[in-house]
C-alpha cells in the first residue's frame, strides 16, 4: 500500500477536512503517525501530548513578551499536528473509541480556552494596550466556540449521512445516556463519568444553536441527494473550522497584529456564518418541502 493511500485511509472524508489541514497540518501529522506505528503509543497517548503541548503554548502567551508569543505560536501550531495525529492512528489501527472521539474534542476547548487565557493575561499586564480589548477578545472566544461547534455539527452531520454511519445525534446521544446511568450505579469511574456528562452538556448546546429537529430525519434522505446538495456548503462551513481559527491567530502572532485577529475571527468569521446559515437553512428547507 502507498503512503498517499494511507495518508487518504487516516483522513475522515477529503469533503469534509479543512483547506489548511489536508496541505500542511495533517501531512505533519501523518509523518508523524508513520513514524510510531510500529510503536507501543496509542491515539490516547498522543492527545495527551497534544494537550501539554498546548497549555505550554498558553503559558507562553501569557508572558506577554514578543519573542515569549512566538514561542506560544509555535507551540500551537504543534498542538494542531498531534491534535490531527491521534485521529489518523486511531483510523489506521481500527483503534478508535467514542470515549476518545470525546476526549480528543474536550481536549481542543480546553487548549483554546487555556490559550485565549493566556492572550487576556498578556493583554491586562501590558499598560498600552487599552482595557477595551479585553472585551474585544472575550467575544472573540465566544465567537471561535460557536463557529467550532456550528462546523462540527454539520460536519458530523454530513458524514453521517454520505458515509451511512450510526446517526450521532440520536442514536450517538442515547448511547452515551445510557453508558452514563450504568456508570453512576458503579463506584469510581469518575474521569468517564465526567467525560459523557460534560459530553452531553455539549450535545444539548449544540443542539439549540442548530436548528436539526424537521419534519423528516436527514438520515433517511437519498445519499446521493444530500451530497449534491451539500458538497459545496460544507467546504465554506470548514473554511472556518478550528485550524483555520487557530492558523489565524498563529501567522498574526507572527506579524505582531493580535488586532487583526480579533477583526477576523469576530468581523470574518461571523458574517460568513450569518451567510451559510441563510443558505443552509434553504437547502435543508428544501427537504421538507420535497417530503410534503
């Protein structure tokens, strides 16, 4: 088998992958899986390191020196690799879980809340810097947490239905509720617990953020349909997916322009969002109206 079949073996769907992933991060990162998978490391072993990776990268934000941020900048841009790694191994070696899909997640709001930490440390300790960003960036992170979790759902969505897997915002949900009420009648298991628990906190967010309850299940809509239909949408919704988010604030580090950020992340962003959402809202209209 030849290292671009397997480098297209560990990716989750081409469609569905963001621009700046499939050219620079996700090759990294497959190098990287190549390079351990005779090992003993596993998927799990991996997002660990992705999540020290990615505090150390906070804690160097949170300096608050030029060459201290740069540090953080790269150190970020390594999270994003191991953070695309675990993935690929766990594809590759049939190893995966739903309890390190969730993990795996959690871990990437845990680094970008320990890094936007960190840019507000920096920010508060810097007299130059006016109080009023600290606003600017708080939206900024909220804003990165409601385009992440749009992305994901209809990400999720999609693969759902054009790969034909187990419907994760049903059949996934009742899954997880049930293993979580078998796990509260055991003693210990506290780290899974919290994880489903915090999982389906999740769940319920996104659910209100998403309008997915319609008159007929997306599921049971032609394969082939959905895709005609979706294929393009959902690489504008990846165009402002994690990487991109995280690969902003990275090569504006690099050009010392933190305020560029937040016009992107908060300007860009959004409207693009307030777009596709319009436009998504049509076509999933379109379903109904065709099962009427």
């Amino acid at each position: 088998m030849s290292w671009y079949t397997e480098y297209k073996k560990s990716l989750k769907m081409a469609a569905v992958e963001e621009y700046i992933d499939l050219v620079f991060y996700r090759p990294l990162a497959f190098l990287l899986v190549k390079s351990i998978y005779s090992t003993r490391i596993k998927p799990d072993n991996l997002t660990f390191a992705a999540i020290v990776t990615g505090l150390a990268a906070a804690v160097f934000y949170a300096l608050g020196q030029s060459w201290a941020a740069t540090a953080g900048a790269v150190l970020y841009a390594l999270f994003i690799v191991l953070d695309c790694s675990d993935g690929q191994l766990a594809r590759l070696k049939k190893s995966g879980s739903h309890i390190g899909r969730i993990v795996d997640g959690a871990a990437d709001y845990m680094v970008v809340t320990a890094v936007y930490i960190g840019l507000a440390i920096s920010i508060s300790r810097d007299k130059n810097i006016p109080a009023i960003m600290l606003g600017w960036l708080f939206l900024s992170g909220i804003s990165t947490v409601i385009q992440s979790m749009l992305v994901d759902f209809y990400r999720t969505r999609f693969l759902d239905i054009v790969v034909k897997r187990q419907n994760t915002f049903s059949d996934g949900i009742i899954e997880y509720r049930k293993e979580y009420l078998r796990l509260k009648k055991i003693r210990g298991k506290w780290l899974e617990k919290r994880i489903i628990y915090l999982y389906l906190l999740y769940s319920k967010l996104q659910s209100k953020l998403t309008p997915r309850r319609h008159k007929i299940e997306f599921h049971d809509v032609a394969t082939e349909e959905y895709f005609r239909k979706n294929s393009l949408i959902i690489r504008f919704w990846v165009l402002i997916g994690p990487s991109a988010s995280r690969t902003t604030l990275i090569i504006c580090t690099f050009l010392k322009r933190f305020d560029l950020y937040l016009w992107i992340t908060i300007g860009v962003f959004n409207i693009l969002v307030m777009l596709l959402l319009i436009i998504q809202h049509i076509i999933d209209k379109s379903y109904r109206t065709n099962s009427n």
